[in-house]
C-alpha cells in the first residue's frame, strides 16, 4: 500500500519571513555624498586668480562614481546569489519529481490511471466518469461501495485504447436511481517544474499542466518502484 503525506498548505506560515530589515546605506555612499560636499567647499573657496583645474573634478568625480557603481553591483549579486541558494529555492527543489494529489486532469502516457475518491455515505452505488481534454465521457465504470481509490486502464466505453493526452475524472453517486451529487475525482501527478510568483508557489505537471501548490492534498515520492 503506498503511504502519502496529507498537506493543508503548500507555503505554510513557517516558509515566510516574518519580518523585514531595513538595509543601512554602505559606507562608500556615505563616503560620496562626503566627496561631493568637499568638491562643493573647495570650489567655493578657490582663488579667483588661480582657479583650480576643472578635468580634475571631473576625473576624481568619475573615478569615484564608477567604483560606487561596481560595489553597489557585486551588492545586488551578492543578494541574487542568496535569493538563489537560500530556503525559497530548496523549498521549490523538493517539488521536483514527486508526485501530488489534487483535483486535476491526470496525463495519461498508457499506463494505468490511480484515481482518489471521497465515499458518499447516503449513496448505494457510485461510477466513475472519465472524461477526456474537450470534456467528453469516454468511459463510466463502477466503483466498489465506500471504496477510497479506483484505477482506470485507458480504455474507453467500447474497450478501446485511448490516446495519450490529459483526462479528469468524477464520480457520480446514487441512492436507486436518484443522481445525489458528482463529485471531482483527485489524481496523482508528476511534478516536473515549481515556480514563484509573487506568494504562490505553482506547480508544473507531467504533461504541461499547472497548479497552485496550495491545492495540494498529498504528496508521494515519485520513484517507479514506490508505486
């Protein structure tokens, strides 16, 4: 029986800052504007008769324009780097390659689709409907009675292979003849890319498709021979 992990929140309070810093100003800043208002003074104060070299202020201007420019660089790589290397980015790593579960299409490849489902305790039979990307019912199957999982092999109503592409699945429960409710059936899926945008972390699926992680239910590891 493969074991999963119940998740309620893919980006929990304990994967944020909880507080901000405010960055202080770099001592070559400081540094400038203190260049500046000597460059100021002295040219307040030059003879007039012997005014001083104007390409000098200009050459020792640029000199030290230039060296703030190239630290105030190496500070925003230094802050990328860190971005790059620090939790947020393992965070998104250890999506990669496990398996989730979530109400979502599931790419089918021809092997066997896992479906989860959530039992009706007032139904007396439930079917499983599969329907393919342009929303069709390919297939209706019936489900085992308070069952919690059910497995569609890809085939359609006629027995037909049916082609590789992505499939949602739902399940409809009765009393005698009387439909109560369909219900979304969630699915496991690979996860083969995690990006960030802005605080929501999204997920993308073997085959293409994205997800908020948020809506993660469970996640698997994703190695064949867990399955």
């Amino acid at each position: 029986m493969i074991e999963t992990t119940p998740i309620t929140s893919a980006t929990s309070p304990q994967g944020k800052a909880a507080a901000t810093t405010t960055k202080e100003p770099s001592a070559l800043t400081s540094d400038f504007e203190t260049f500046l208002k000597m460059l100021t003074a002295q040219a307040r104060n030059q003879d007039p008769l012997e005014p001083l070299n104007s390409s000098e202020y200009a050459a020792q201007l640029a000199q030290f324009s230039m060296v703030e420019q190239q630290v105030r660089t190496n500070e925003s790589l230094s802050e990328l780097t860190g971005l790059l290397g620090g939790p947020k980015m393992t965070q998104l790593s250890a999506w990669i390659g496990s398996e989730v579960r979530a109400v979502a299409p599931a790419f089918f490849d021809g092997t066997p689709v896992r479906i989860s489902t959530t039992p009706n305790e007032l139904a007396d039979s439930s079917t499983l409907v599969v329907r393919n990307g342009s929303g069709e019912v390919v297939n209706r199957q019936a489900l085992a009675q308070g069952g919690r999982a059910a497995i569609w092999n890809g085939l359609d109503a006629d027995g037909v292979p049916m082609a590789t592409g992505h499939y949602s699945f739902s399940v409809e429960n009765y009393r005698g003849s009387e439909l109560l409710s369909e219900d979304a059936a969630a699915t496991f899926n690979r996860v083969t890319e995690a990006q960030v945008e802005g605080d929501d972390v999204i997920l993308i699926l073997e085959g293409g498709q994205a997800i908020l992680a948020q809506l993660v239910t469970a996640v698997r590891s994703g190695d064949p021979q867990s399955q």
